[in-house]
C-alpha cells in the first residue's frame, strides 16, 4: 500500500457514531473494534473509494500534523484495517 492505492470500507462492515468516535462491526466475524476521532474521520473518508494521498490531505486539513507524520500514520491505519477485514483495495 502506497499513496497512490485506492482504498475503501468493505462489504459487510456495519458501522454506528458513538461520541464522535466510531464502533465497527465485521459482520462475518461478529467482532466490534473502536476507531478515535482522527481513525473516524478517515472511516468517513472511505465509504466511497479513496486514493490514500486524498486522505492524508483531509486528515492534514482537518487536524494538526505534519504530511510525513500524517502518511505514515493513515498508511499504517489502513493496513492493520485491511489485515482484518475492514478495508478493501480498489482497482482502478
């Protein structure tokens, strides 16, 4: 995964706010896991796929951090979301 890959939530993940944070659900699996302010704005920045360089941008818009900072932060957000389930690669 790099800044060019496309990325979106994936199919059978239910997802409720709850005090600006998100709970997800995997619906396979039935496990629930918690995202904070910054992880659920970039949940929001998904539903519709996404190249990981829009998100970086939207995350550096919205909140204090440095671009380096912000790359490596979503770029490692993503793959543990995507090692279980949660995030999907789109081709394009």
């Amino acid at each position: 995964m790099d800044k060019e890959t496309m990325v979106k939530a994936s199919e059978g993940v239910i997802h409720t706010t709850l005090d600006n944070e998100i709970v997800l659900m995997h619906v396979s699996d039935g496990k629930y896991y918690g995202l904070n302010e910054v992880g659920s704005f970039l949940w929001e920045h998904i539903k519709e796929p996404a190249k990981v360089k829009q998100i970086c941008s939207a995350i550096e818009s919205e909140f204090e951090v440095e671009p380096d900072e912000c790359h490596r932060d979503v770029l490692r957000i993503l793959g543990q979301l995507f090692d279980i389930g949660l995030v999907e690669i789109v081709d394009y």
